[in-house]
C-alpha cells in the first residue's frame, strides 16, 4: 500500500474544512481503511459503495452505533431516542424493512409528489418575495433553513403554527446523529430524547386527527397505507418521524451548497441561465458535486474481507458517497463542476443506493429544481457578499453544509 501523502483522519479539522484531497488519497491509496478515529472502516471507491449498499452482510441496524454515542453515559441515556429509532425503515432489514417503508414510499414517489409542486413553487416565491427590495440576504438564515422545513411539513399537513417546533425538533434529532467533537453527549441525548417523545405525541395527535378526516397530504396516506399492510401504530409514528426529520436537513443543505458551486463556477451559472432546459443535470451535478450528505453507516452482520481486509462481525462501515462521487473511474475528470454532465448511463450515490435509497430523493430534487430556478430567475445579479465571506459548517461528518452564506444581488 502506498505511503499516504496526508493526514487520514476523517474527523480532523483540516478534512472536515476540506474533504476531497481526503477523499483522493484515500481512494487511491487505502480503499477500504480502517480509521482509529472513528473506530469504523472508511470505503471510498464508488463500486464498493454500490456493492456494500446492496450485500446482506451489512445492515442498516445501526442501535450500537447509537449507543456507543453515549458508551460513557449507559443505554439508558437514549431509551427515549431508541425506543422509535428501532422501529425505523432506517434501522432495519429485509422484510421488516420493505414492510415498514412501504407506506411512506407510495406518497413520496415521483409521480405522487408531482400533485405537490405548485405549492412548493408557492412556498419558495413567498419566501423570496419580502427580500427581494433589500438586495441582500444570508441564503442560510433566510431561505435555505426555512424552504425544506415548511415544503415537508405542508406535504404531511403539519399546521404552519407548528413549523418552529417542528425545526426545532429535527435539528435536537439531527446532531444526535452526526454530533460535532466535543459536544456535551449528555445534553445532546437529552435533547434527542426529548425531541422524539414530543414530535411522537404531535405525531400522535395529528394521526388521530387524520384518520377521523383523512385528507391528501402524506400523513393520511402513510395512516391508510399503513393500515392495509398490517403495521403497528407506533411503527408509523416512528417512521413519519423518519420522514419529517430526513424530510428538509439534507435539503437545507443541499441548496446552500449548490448556490455556492454556481456562484463560483460564473460560466456555468451563466449557461444555466441561458439555457434553462440543463436543470435537471444541473441539480444532478450539484448533488454529486458537494453532497449534503457526504456518509452512509452499515454494521458488518459478519465477518467478511473486502479489497484483502478483514472486516468483523460488529464493525461499523462508513461508505462516503462524496468520494463515490469523484471516483475517476465512473465520473470523468470528477473534480470538474459541469452542469452538462450526462447522467444517463450513471447514477450518484448521494441517495445512497440498493433497499435503503433515500426516501425523498424525488423530493429533494424537485425542491432544488424550483428553488435554483426561483433564485437566479428573481435575483439576476446574484453573488457571495464579497465583504462576509461564506463560514461553513465545522466539525461534522455526516452533514456538510453552510452556517452562513451572506449574498447580494
């Protein structure tokens, strides 16, 4: 194996601030490597990820992962948080997992959401409408955090009173899973457990209310399409969890991250605006190119070798979509940002791939469609603030993003 060029520590300030260089020298020196730091294995080629998110040897069950978040503080310190987290299409396998993700997959399939896309269009265009006199936002604080959240809960026909909590919980849920070194785990757990109790009584509520009047938003269609395949009542609760929360953080994201590449990249900014028919392999350029999720977790379920490791019983497996992505051998010249890229003969593993590809892929795609569209059809000369530079987001693995994105037009 050849002598690493690097620092190959996944969670260190310099990759977490920059993670490609990373993501090169990993895939071409050390493919499947075993990080002390995260005491996982790190796989980074884009054939191995699309192998692994496909072989039973690897499941989505990811409790001890969880619990070894709180090892110091006990089990006991997440009993709220696991107690719904078990019962997740995130969690489980085979056909347990087909039963329960069922319900949720008839409403959020691209044909279903199509019925949804005024009212995104809607959403965005009141968002945008109250800055537009000003000439200057931050994309973070004024849109990309609040797009997701509304267009999720107004599909499950969350009242718009609700939206702040709402927020509130998915962001409590959000860094239990990926939290940034050094937090305080005890206050993170608390928080994870008491953001899952009162977005479950919500939930709770909310189903009751739907099933004595069931309209068209997802949550009926979860409550009635749950009912017909035979799944508890708190399954479905635990899984619209599941839905509202993975429902608008990677998207938040996602468009923050994706203004900031056109931004940078002017000429091809400037294509898409003069040819408005290249969305679609924009957004799909923008989702390989700087994912919002940049890692997908499995558990080893046995012991097995891959690439000559060995890979044990118990061992948690990171495969990181970002160096998927950029794998020379399925996406030429990776490190180029081109919205013209053909996307025909290969898919991205930003959504993961195989029984556990994300849920709301479809969605996510026409939100950043509207969204890109709205922004540089309203905004004509948009750009970054050249006196606030863009502060990412730091210390995090799981979701790469912006905490900060001050622009002007």
């Amino acid at each position: 194996m050849p002598t690493p060029s690097r620092d190959l520590n996944p969670v260190s300030p310099e990759n977490l601030a920059n993670r490609v260089p990373l993501y090169n020298e990993l895939r071409q020196t050390d493919p499947v490597h075993w990080s002390d730091a995260m005491q996982a294995w790190v796989i980074t080629r884009y054939d191995d990820m699309m192998a692994g998110c496909r072989d039973p040897r690897l499941t989505g069950d990811r409790s001890k992962f969880y619990e070894r978040q709180v090892q110091a503080l006990g089990p006991a310190a997440i009993e709220g948080f696991m107690r719904f987290a078990r019962l997740q299409m995130t969690t489980l396998d085979g056909p347990e997992h087909v039963r329960v993700r069922r319900p949720a997959q008839t409403a959020f399939t691209a044909q279903a959401l199509e019925i949804w896309r005024p009212a995104i269009r809607r959403i965005t265009e009141e968002l945008l409408a109250p800055l537009l006199p000003s000439g200057r936002m931050d994309l973070v604080a004024d849109f990309s955090h609040l797009l997701p959240p509304i267009v999720i809960a107004e599909i499950l026909g969350v009242p718009p009173a609700d939206h702040q909590r709402f927020r509130e919980w998915s962001v409590a849920l959000g860094e239990f899973s990926s939290p940034a070194p050094g937090k305080d785990m005890r206050e993170v757990a608390e928080r994870a457990n008491v953001a899952t109790a009162e977005l479950g009584n919500f939930l709770l509520t909310a189903s009751e209310q739907r099933r004595r009047c069931p309209g068209k938003d997802a949550l009926s269609h979860m409550i009635l399409a749950g009912d017909e395949g035979k799944i508890t009542p708190e399954e479905m609760l635990a899984n619209a969890t599941t839905v509202l929360v993975a429902g608008h953080l990677t998207t938040t994201d996602q468009i923050s991250n994706s203004i900031y590449d056109l931004l940078t990249h002017p000429e091809q900014l400037r294509l898409l605006r003069e040819n408005p028919r290249l969305m679609t392999s924009a957004v799909e350029e923008m989702l390989r190119f700087s994912p919002a999720v940049t890692t997908v977790f499995r558990v080893a379920s046995e012991t097995f070798q891959l690439r000559g490791r060995t890979i044990r019983e118990g061992d948690l497996v990171c495969f990181f979509a970002g160096a998927a992505n950029r794998d020379p051998e399925h996406f030429p010249d990776p490190d180029r940002f081109d919205i013209t890229r053909d996307f025909s003969q290969q898919r991205i593993m930003t959504f993961s791939f195989g029984p556990h590809q994300c849920l709301g892929a479809s969605l996510a795609r026409m939100e950043l469609e509207i969204a890109i569209e709205l922004l540089i059809q309203h905004m004509p000369g948009l750009r970054l603030d050249p006196e606030q530079p863009p502060r990412r987001k730091s210390g995090n693995l799981l979701f790469h993003g912006f905490e900060r994105m001050p622009l002007q037009w």
